[in-house]
C-alpha cells in the first residue's frame, strides 16, 4: 500500500501552461577548424488568461534548446490587457525590421493572423483579433515585436486613471469602438 500511495503522489502535474515552439533554426558559428552548429528554439507560453512569455533557448541539441527555451518563456511571463475575447485598441509593435499590427475584432471573428503571431495571440487567450504583418519576415522579429505590440495595450480602466477621467464616462467610448471594430 505504502509503494502505491508513493508512486501517487509523484504522478506528473497537469500543464498550466499552454505551450508552442514556434521555430526551429539551425544557427553556424565560424570558428578556425570550420563550423559549429547549434539549434536556436524560438518558444511562447500562456496560460490563455492574459499572461504570456516568450522564450529562446540555443544548444548542441534540439531537445536542450527546447528545455531552455521552456524555462525562459515561464521566467518572462508578462500580463497584457484583454477586453473581452479581443484586445482593448489597435497596437502597432516593431522590432528591427518587423513590424506587427494588431486590431481588435468583433465577436466570432477569430484569429486572423499568420504562425507566429498566431501562437502568441492564442496562448494569451485572444479569441477574436486581426494582424499584419509588415516589413520583415523573420520569425524571431515578429514574434518580438507581436509582444512589443502586445505590452503597449491600455484597459478602460487604466486609460480612465491617465486621464483622469471617471471610467464611465469612457465607457461609451469602448463599447462603440467594439461595435463598430
């Protein structure tokens, strides 16, 4: 009884995190006897409620990038502003070359986005959003400036405080941008 009570309590725990590899990279460094080869891991996880982080892990192995990309991505978990199923306003992120937009979207809608700010948009808990993606194409960039996008995002109540002003007298303000969005 006692064996079977231990081997219980050491089950594995169920994810609370919602995990994607975004991109796999074979990266070079030259060195004096010719190349060295590693594996660059571009990772992001959520927890479908707000929090997301990013994560890029390189190793001699697929399998070690991974691992490290995973711990870098729960380490750099940051809150963004959710307003319903979508994002409270446009956001516009940029990142050397890359450039993200990011529009809200009504209800049913869903994820118009290509793979990388797919990923981010989704384990952040995003149901209903619309991108574009500009400038460059780089993968590691995007998802970068996806979340450069992503931490500029203000609630109604934050924007309230800014300005100093009751929320309710923003209120009709973001519910006609989400009517109309």
């Amino acid at each position: 009884m006692e064996k079977d009570e231990i081997r219980r309590s050491y089950q594995p725990e169920e994810k609370e995190y919602d995990e994607r590899v975004i991109d796999i990279a074979r990266v070079a460094k030259v060195v004096k006897g010719g190349r060295l080869f590693h594996f660059r891991v571009t990772m992001v996880a959520g927890d479908k409620n707000g929090r997301v982080g990013l994560g890029v892990g390189k190793a001699g192995s697929v399998t070690d990038a991974i691992a490290k990309a995973t711990k870098r991505s729960h380490s750099n978990m940051k809150s963004i502003s959710l307003y319903g199923t979508t994002i409270p306003h446009e956001v516009v992120g940029k990142v050397g070359g890359a450039e993200v937009l990011l529009k809200p979207a009504s209800r049913g809608t869903g994820v118009i986005a290509g793979s990388g700010v797919r990923a981010v948009v989704e384990v952040a808990g995003i149901h209903d959003i619309l991108t574009k993606s500009l400038g460059s194409s780089n993968t590691l960039n995007v998802v970068k400036a996806t979340f450069k996008a992503l931490e500029q995002l203000k609630s109604p109540q934050e924007m309230a405080v800014l300005r100093g002003k009751p929320e309710e007298e923003l209120k009709p303000f973001w519910e006609r941008r989400r009517k109309n969005g």
